[in-house]
C-alpha cells in the first residue's frame, strides 16, 4: 500500500460509483452501473438543456416590446430587437416627414441599451439623427399595439412624450 493519498482517494471514488481500475492495463474499467449512469446523465442533458434554454428566453413580458412599430405620422417605423438583455431600436421605414424633420436614416440604430426593469424599459440611449445630440430614452407598454416613448435631457422635467403603434403584419 504505497500509494500516494491522491491516487488512493481517486481509486476509491471511481469505486465507489461503479467503476474498476486494472493497474496492468493502466486505464479504468466502466462497469454496468457506471455505463448506465454516464447514459441517463447524458438523456436527462439531451432533454432538459434544450427546455431550460428555450424556457429561459420565451414569452418573457418585456420581450412584448419586440417588433415593428409606427412613428405618430405612421410613415416611418422602427424595429425593435433584444441582444442578451437589451433593447434596440432600428430604422426600418422612413417617410419624407422623418427624414427631413429628424434626418431619419434606414438601417441607423436609433435607441440604444433600453432595459425591462419589470414595468417600464429604462436607461436607454437616442442619439438624435439630425442634431447629434445625446439623449435619454424610457419606454411603457399602454397595451399590446401602443407605446408610450419618453425622450429627455439629463431630468425626466424637460420630455417630449409620443406614442408609436404597433405596425400590422
């Protein structure tokens, strides 16, 4: 018995759940039990790993906020999608009233790092198309087809408030 305490305690673990250590061999030898046990690990891996990421990322309430959405003058839109846990808004359509009172540009990332804080989309980022200027963005969900945006300058005192619908389709 002049083994090392590493290789005594590694021989009995492997023991103990099923396996066999053939010295002559220099490997281990799975037994039944261990065979049984690495297949249902593996099973209960192949069926749950899939339902706790598809679980984790679906009908989540401020995934509501996803989808195509109409400025108050219905002539240009954005596209609202998540990475990881933000929001952003980009300029899907733009009518000539966008594009000339806002510089509205298709394809431009127009709000930024919007977050779901359980009732309200908060911290987001709008950099104005024409001006350039940095501005403060927070988001509430009125009903499933409507949203109230707030746009402000570091206090929410000074804002411009509008609503955007949902585009159809």
């Amino acid at each position: 018995m002049n083994q090392p305490l590493r290789e005594r305690l590694f021989l009995y673990v492997f023991n103990r759940i099923g396996s066999t250590y053939n010295r002559y061999t220099d490997g281990f030898q799975p037994t039944e039990k261990l065979m049984n046990l690495f297949i249902y690990r593996s099973l209960l891996w192949a069926v749950l790993l899939p339902t706790f990421i598809l679980g984790a990322t679906a009908d989540q309430p401020a995934d509501q906020l996803l989808g195509q959405w109409l400025f108050p003058t219905k002539g240009s839109s954005v596209t609202i999608y998540r990475l990881e846990n933000r929001y952003f808004a980009r300029v899907n359509e733009v009518d000539q009233a966008g594009e000339d009172n806002f510089g509205l540009v298709k394809d431009a990332i127009l709000i930024r790092n919007l977050k779901y804080d359980g009732e309200v989309w908060t911290g987001g980022e709008l950099v104005h198309p024409k001006t350039g200027i940095d501005l403060s963005v927070e988001v509430t969900m009125n009903d499933p087809q409507t949203v109230t945006v707030l746009v402000y300058k570091g206090i929410k005192l000074f804002h411009r408030k509008f609503n955007m619908t949902r585009k159809p389709g």
